[in-house]
C-alpha cells in the first residue's frame, strides 16, 4: 500500500526511470547483435523485435505500479465537475442541503467530542475520580465528605490511588489595592495541582510546608483573575494581598485550564481557611465536623476503576459501623463509591448531546433523500448520456462508479460549506451546553472533528448516489431511441422517488413532534404558577465576611440597618433580606425537623424541610400570599417568642391538623434545641426551578435565627427596579462601605434565566423541525414538478378528450397526498415510539400528547398540498394543442 | 525445435530463480533465462518488465540504480527475504504440479 502511494506521487520520476531503463536494454541488445556480426542497424531493428510491442510493456508496466486506478479518478473528477458546472442550480441545491445538513453534524459532533469525547486537560485526566457519598435511604443523593471520613480514605485506600484530595469552595474578601474583591477562593490540598498535572505558569504550586500550622498564608491566582484584574503583570509573584485580616502572598499563577469542579478566581492551602482549620480541631468530637468537602483521587496505574470504587465503599462500610450511632446505615443506606471525573462532570449534558446528534443525523438522512432524489430527476436529462457512454463502451461498474464521484464531489464541497456553517453556529452551541456541563472550553473545530466531517461527507456522497444509481438500470436501446426530456421514466426510479419522500415525510414528521412537544412544554413552563411575583424587584447578594461579621449578632448589624435605609428611599415599596433568592440556583436543603406531640425516635426518619431565614416584609416583597395565620413582623424579634411560618406543602406532616399554634424544632448539628411556635402558613414557591416541584418549607425570622446567612437583599421598587440598582449600592456603602455588593439582578432576569435552556433547546429543535420541514417539502414539489413535466403530453391529451382542470389538478395532487400520508403513518409511529427520549425534557407535557400530532399532521397535510399544487397548477395551464404538438 | 511459449505465470518463477543467483539488471535477466534453458524458452523480453514491476510492488524484489558491467547506469533488481520465501513456496509448487502432470501422462491408457 505504501509503495502504491509512493508511486503515485512520483508517477513522473518512475516515468523517466522506466524510459531509461528500456533505453539500456535495447542499447545492451543491440550491441549484443552487433558482436554476433549485424550491421548497427540491422542489430538495433532485431533487438525492437525481440523486445516486443514497447508502449504495451510499458503501459502494462505503470499498471502494474498501481496507477491507472488514480488516473481514472482525476478523469472522473474533472469530468464530475465540469458535469456539475454544467448544471449550477442543481449543482447548488444540492451543495447547501448537504451543507446544511452535514453543518449541523459537524456543529454537534464538535461538541461532544470537546465535552463527552476529549480526555480532561489534565494529566492521567483519565484516572481522575470523585467520591461520591450518599444516603439514599433517607433520599439524599449527595452528602458532602466531612474531614474525618477524608482523612479515613486518604490512610486507607492509598493501595488503589496515587492520592486523594480535598477541595472546598469559599468566598472571601480580597484587598486588592485599597478596595475590597469578593473572591471565589479554592481551598485545596497541598497536592492538588501535582495530582492533577497541573504546572504553574508562573512561581510554584503548593508544597507541603505551606500547609502546616503557623506556615505564611500563601496564594494562587487563576490565569483569569490575574488576566482581568492584575492585567497579566508579570511581578505578581511576591505581591502581598490582605485576606480574612492576614496578609498573603501570592506564589504562582496557574495556566490557562479549565477549572474542576468549579471556576475560582484563587486558590489557597486548606489550613488557610479560617473555618476548615477551625473544624479540623472538632473532629474528635465531631465525625461530621466540616463535611462540606469535595475528594478527589487519581487511580495507580493498572488498578481498574472498580477496584478504587469498591475500595471506598468498603472504607465507608468500616466508618459507618464503627460510628453506627451517627451514620445509621440501617436506615440512612449511608455509602460511598467512586465516579470518573469526566462523567461525573458531563452527566448532565450527556443524554441532550445525544438526542441532538440523533436529530441531526435525522436531518443529513433528509437532506441526503432530497439530494438523491434531486439527482434522479437530473438523470431524466442524463440517460441519453449515460447511454451513448454505455454504448461506446463503459461498464455498468464504470457509469455508477462516475455517479458516485460526481455525489461524492458535491457531498465533499457540501461538507466545506458545513464547516463553515459549523464555524458560524459552535458559539451558540457552546452557550447552550453550558448549561447542562461545565465542560465546554474545549469545544473547537478540531482536526478530530474535521476528519468526521470528512468521514460523513464521503459516507453522505456514497449514500445519495447510490440510490439513483441503483435505481437506474440503463436501458440502452430505448433511451438512445428516445427524445432527451422524456427517455428512462423507469418505473424503478419512480418507485425510488416515492420511497424517498415517505422517508422525508417520516422523519420530519417524528422532528416537527419533538419540536411540537418540546414548544408546548416550553409553553406551559413559562406560564407555571410560581407562586411569587417576580415584576418590579431587585435582589443582590451582600454577604458580610466572616472576619467583620463572625456571626449572627454580627451580621444582623449589617443586615437590619440596610434594611432600614433602603426603606426610606423613595419609590421603594417593601425590602426584605432572606437567604436564598427563588429560582437564583442551589438545592433545597433537607434539614430535619421534629413536630410536638409526634416524636420520631430514630433521626433518620424524621421529616425534612428546607429552612429559609426571611426578614419581616419578605412576602409582601415578592408576594407570596398568606393562607393562614399571620407572617413575621417588627415584634419578632430576639426577645420574643420564637415563631416560624410554613409554606402549604409542609402542612401536609401535620396529617390533617391545623399547624398554626403548635410548636416544632429543626434538629442537627449546630442547631439550638429551641421550640418555635407555627403563627401562619404561606402559599408554595418555585424556589428551586420552574419545573420542580414544591419542597416543604420553614421560614424563620431574621432576628430570631440563629444561622449565619450570605444575605439576599430583595426591593420591590414603584418604577423599573434597574434603575435602582446604584441607589442600591450607594445605600448599603452608606451602612458599610467596605461591604461588596454581588449579584444585582431583577427577579424577573432570574426567571428568564430560569427558562434559558428549555427555550434553546425548543428553539434549536425547532429550528432543525422547520428545516426539515422546508427540505421536505421542496423534494415532494421536485417530484411533482417532474413528473408533471413528464406527463405533460398525457394532460394536455386527457384535457382534449374533455377532462376538466380541476379533475387534472386533483390528479397531481392525490398522487403526492398518498406519498405524504404514508410517510405521516410512519413517522407518527415513529414519533411514538421515540418520544420518550424526550420526557425528562418535557413539563406537564406527555410524550405521546394527542394535541401535538394532530397539529402535526393537520400541517402535514396542508403544506404537503400546497407543495402539490404549485407545480400541479402547471399541469392545468398547459395548452393541449401545444402539449399534443410537443413531440 | 520450435521454442516453446512460456506457461503462465512462469515467468515471475524463472525471474525469482535467476534473481536468487544475485543482484541483475533487466537484460542481464532475460540473458540468463535464455542461456540457462539452452535458448528453447521464447521470452517477450519486454514482458519482462511489467512482471517486475509486479515483484517489487507485491514486495518480493527490490531494485537501485548502479553502474553496470560496461559502466553504464541501470537498474539493479534483487530478492528480498519475503521475495525468498516466495520462491521457496512457488518452486514446492512447481514440483509438485510436474509430478501430477508427469503422472497423468505415464498412466497407459
């Protein structure tokens, strides 16, 4: 195979060497003869002769080498191109359906291969894992590792990992040059970076020593952070920052990778952290001490994965029944295993990438039908070609093998013109996956992706030509009999036509269903009932570090008076601080609680709320409507009574009973064993996701928690609550002006945000629906043109023998209506058989909802007549004199 | 005695054979299949060539170009090592087909 190409590509050189070689031959022969006693002439004409027919040798000679095969493809190619140059129009449709077609594969294929498909960016990204502990018995599919049961891992399981680490998420308040930044700060082990592969661009990572009691406070800056905010200044390391009232220095600036599990502006060794260096002292005492830890273990070398997951669990298995009074794994399932990074990282986008590069192989299929069929109405034009070419002698082999260059020449060109589509879209893309993963800095147009374009092109060329090769026997004598414009209506082709737009009709069908369900879903989400009135308020985040506002007590002198002053601004109608902003992110929290009167003895079947901290005009502020009782006002303060209020859906523990003046406490670590007596109940909230369903929740006062809260500050304004936003800042500046304000944002941004990725993804699969449903639609008017042109001289035959216009018309059109209802049965079958993909995308909607088909079908049928009667109208106006006389 | 036209696919047998005795140029090739079977075997001797063109591209033989015996630049052809087997294998086949073929004719009818 080598020396085959090699000689293709030194066809010449080889050229020159035969020649040359022939030359000494027939010199050494003649000089031969001449010894035996010819005349020089005489013995140069005996050695041609015994040389035999030269230029037949030396053909046979360069087919030997393999070449004739290239020659005949270079022929073919100029003969397809100046076949295709010869007819623009189809030429062109056929490149931008393809284009569009193979585009959206090229876009989609992109994608997954920079998210499901690239090993991590990191070295071994491999045999990275993250550890997963869960109490699935008492439905918590996630629990943070605490720094005991870490430790545990890390002594024990060091025969399955290179290393494990831990990771944590803080926020802190840098100093940067006089003026506070709330920073994203990675708290990681002192290995992270080495476990992971990562080498700083500038300075050292971390060392061992940094993460020892007492050592200097040392940073990292992300290749971001130190971009954006120190404008890449090469002496960053060195520089001193104040941090949590301690200055720290930063080391090194780490390269421009993608951050897992989460983007951070610095990073910093775990002693570092004020809160887990403090923790770490309570882990006697307390197993679950901290357990808000993210682990992370690189697997040795040939242990396979399962081994590293089954280690874990039996680590976990040995914790939980040495501390059974803690982790109850009867009841809680308490376990832990392992999960390889890259999934656990693209989990969620796994499944849409997939249904979408389904979808777009459902939209090549069609573009490649309507390509087909769109070269076998041109071959109509071709058989007298194909013909004479037949009967001066090329093979059936030869003819198809010329069709198929020419499909594979245009599939080739389209695959250019879907790069550059793919090119053009991949940002949208990007946009969109990143809702479902943070892995998405890898997507580009890569050599990867290019060689699939590639592939899918050639495949798609194979594919469309093959079927009007297929169905076009060439029948010599009649088509070199014939005319040109109406030689070969085989019924064979015809067949083939009809085939191919039942298969069009099938898969736009069961596209314009997905599209349908997912727009109607899409609907009814936008509409849900939210239970709060997101119009006219601004939220922002002002969460008071730890330093100035170690707790509560503290936080409330922050709290209270912004409160205070943002009420006496005008235009303002009410101003709340609660702990988490509905639909702003986050998980309902599962903390447990017990009512009076219906003691749980085992822990782990207690019930569970979601506890939110809500100060006094919290509901009126987004407008959450009271069922019963009252809400919090002015007089619940830290003096008095402790109260609380539940939504609707906590009432249900209650069994039937009135809550409202019976008394519950949260219980769990940290939490104070006070009684709280329910005063009101309030209606349910989408606090979690538009789609998801209400938890229960328990509301307490501000002045009463005795949490610490990253407070959420919410003002309903008169006007446009954008246009309060400085008036915002300045106030709370007022009340501390060293207090960074984050996260300022209408909740009505927030909802829309909320609604970001159902709308893509209806958009993008309506987008691909309407496509196909255009592409159809053209080939089902293609073949009806050509058919109509086909049997012109028929109509203009039966309208002289007295058939009337609209009889004609209604012919034309049953005969592309049936083609279009058998492609609606099938697809619709289709439809419901694939739907289900779909459910866990819907809302309130059913994969199989009858509506939606029928819609379908209903714009099926009419479009599909519509596409009929364009060209059938030709048919009607034809002058049956001038038809008759056509021939 | 009329010569004989060479069976098919002889030929790339008698190239290896003579290529197995050393390194020659194509005339030299067509020489010594005519010498060594006493002038009786009719060689094409431009056949010669597209056969081994067939050798070098199936692998069995190699080729560079040298000064040949009268200082002239031709190219050289030799046996590689799969070239070696392959005559190994052709030649047990060789024999074996004459001895069937011999056999057939000794049977009295």
């Amino acid at each position: 195979m080598v020396k085959r190409l090699m000689a293709l590509l030194r066809g010449e050189e080889l050229d020159r060497g035969l020649n040359a070689e022939v030359r000494f031959h027939i010199e050494m022969e003649t000089e031969k003869n001449i010894k035996l006693g010819l005349s020089p002439a005489d013995a140069r004409l005996k050695a041609l002769r015994s040389f035999g027919p030269m230029e037949k040798h030396k053909e046979e000679t360069r087919e030997a080498r393999g070449v004739s095969w290239f020659e005949n493809l270079i022929a073919d190619l100029k003969f397809g191109a100046r076949a295709l140059f010869k007819h623009p129009g189809y030429a062109l449709l056929a490149v931008l359906t393809l284009g569009l077609g193979i585009g959206a594969n090229t876009a989609i294929f992109s994608v997954i291969n920079g998210v499901l498909l690239k090993p991590l960016p990191y070295e071994h990204g491999d045999r990275l894992v993250v550890l997963q502990q869960s109490r699935p018995l008492s439905g918590q599919p996630n629990v943070g590792v605490a720094i005991a049961e870490y430790f545990d891992y890390r002594e024990r399981a060091k025969d399955v990992f290179d290393g494990l680490v831990e990771y944590h998420q803080m926020n802190f308040d840098l100093i940067n040059r006089g003026e506070p930044d709330r920073v994203n700060t990675g708290v990681v082990s002192h290995n992270f970076f080495d476990l992971l592969g990562i080498k700083p661009i500038i300075g050292r990572t971390f060392v061992q020593s940094d993460d020892v009691k007492g050592a200097e406070a040392v940073l990292l800056l992300s290749h971001t952070y130190w971009r954006t905010k120190f404008g890449g200044d090469p002496n960053i390391v060195g520089q001193v920052f104040e941090m949590n009232d301690r200055p720290h220095r930063v080391i090194g600036v780490l390269p421009n990778v993608p951050h897992y599990p989460q983007e951070n502006d610095v990073y910093m060794p775990v002693l570092a952290c004020p809160f887990r260096a403090a923790s770490e002292g309570q882990i006697a005492r307390n197993r679950r001490a901290f357990s808000a830890l993210s682990v992370f273990g690189r697997v040795k070398e040939g242990t396979a994965p399962e081994q590293a997951a089954s280690a874990v669990e039996s680590i976990c298995h040995t914790f939980t029944e040495d501390n059974k009074q803690i982790y109850r794994p009867e009841t809680s399932g308490f376990r832990a295993t392992t999960v390889p990074v890259r999934d656990a990282l693209t989990s969620g986008a796994r499944e849409m990438l997939l249904i979408l590069l389904g979808i777009t192989g459902l939209i090549l299929l069609i573009a490649c039908a309507n390509v087909a069929n769109l070269t076998l109405a041109r071959m109509l034009g071709r058989d007298r070609e194909l013909a004479m070419r037949a009967a001066l002698g090329a093979g059936r082999g030869r003819l198809i093998r010329q069709l198929l260059t020419e499909s594979t020449l245009l599939a080739v060109v389209g695959g250019a013109i879907g790069v550059a589509f793919a090119a053009l879209t991949i940002g949208m893309l990007t946009t969109f996956v990143g809702r479902f993963t943070s892995r998405t800095g890898e997507i580009d147009l890569d050599p990867m992706v290019l060689v699939f374009t590639l592939g899918i092109s050639v495949f798609t060329g194979l594919l469309f030509g093959t079927l009007p090769a297929l169905g076009s026997r060439v029948d010599l004598v009649s088509a070199l009999k014939q005319g040109g414009g109406q030689a070969g209506s085989g019924a064979g082709r015809k067949r083939m036509q009809g085939a191919l737009i039942v298969a069009q009709v099938a898969v736009s069908v069961m596209l314009l269903v997905g599209a349908g369900l997912l727009l109607a879903s899409f609907y009814r989400l936008q509409r849900v009932e939210t239970g709060y009135r997101s119009e006219g308020v601004l939220s922002a985040q002002i969460f008071g570090n730890f330093s100035r506002y170690p707790n509560i007590t503290e936080l409330k002198k922050l709290y209270l008076p912004v409160i205070d002053r943002l009420q006496a601004q005008p235009g303002v109608n009410a101003v709340a601080i609660t702990n988490a902003v509905p639909l702003g992110g986050g998980a309902p929290g599962t903390t447990r609680f017990e009512i009076e009167g219906r003691a749980v003895d085992d822990p782990e079947r207690r019930p569970t709320t979601d506890v939110r901290v809500a100060s006094p005009q919290y509901f009126a502020a987004i407008g959450v409507p009271v069922v019963a009782g009252r809400v919090f006002n002015d007089l619940d303060n830290e003096e008095s009574q402790r109260v609380v209020v539940i939504n609707k859906s906590m009432t249900k523990y209650w069994e039937g009973t009135d809550p409202i003046g019976s008394k519950i406490r949260p219980v769990g670590q940290g939490i104070p064993e006070d009684w709280y007596t329910v005063v009101g109940i309030v209606g349910d909230v989408r606090q979690f996701g538009l789609a998801r369903e209400t938890v229960a929740q328990l509301y307490l006062p501000l002045r009463q928690s005795p949490f610490g809260l990253a407070g959420q500050v919410l003002v309903r304004t008169a006007g446009d609550p954008t246009s309060f936003a400085n008036l915002l800042r300045t106030t709370i500046y007022s009340v501390d002006p060293n207090q960074p304000v984050e996260n300022v944002r209408t909740l009505d941004d927030l909802r829309s945000e909320a609604l970001a990725a159902p709308r893509l993804t209806a958009t993008l699969l309506g987008i691909f629906a309407a496509l196909a449903l255009l592409v159809t639609l053209a080939g089902i008017g293609g073949v009806i043109a050509t058919s109509v042109q086909q049997r012109t001289k028929e109509f203009g035959l039966r309208m002289a023998l007295g058939a009337r216009r609209d009889g004609v018309l209604m012919m034309v059109v049953r005969q592309g209506l049936t083609l279009v209802v058998i492609g609606l049965v099938i697809g619709v079958i289709g439809a419901l058989a694939a739907g289900r993909v779909l459910s866990s995308y819907l809302y309130q909607t059913a994969p199989r909802d009858p509506i939606i088909f029928i819609a379908v079908a209903a714009v099926f049928v009419v479009a599909g007549v519509v596409a009929c009667l364009i060209p059938a109208r030709r048919a009607t106006t034809v002058d049956p004199l001038i038809a008759l006389r056509a021939e | 005695m009329a010569k004989l036209d060479l069976l098919q696919g002889t030929l790339d047998l008698l190239i290896l054979k003579t290529l197995a005795l050393g390194a020659q140029h194509g005339w030299g090739i067509s020489q010594r299949i005519q010498q060594i079977s006493e002038n009786v075997l009719r060689v094409n001797q431009g056949s010669l060539y597209p056969a081994l063109q067939r050798l070098d591209t199936a692998g069995y033989i190699d080729s560079e170009w040298g000064a040949s015996e009268n200082n002239r630049q031709a190219r050289f052809y030799r046996l590689t090592k799969k070239g070696e087997r392959q005559l190994k294998e052709e030649t047990a086949q060789w024999e074996r087909m004459t001895v069937a073929v011999q056999r057939i004719l000794e049977t009295e009818a």
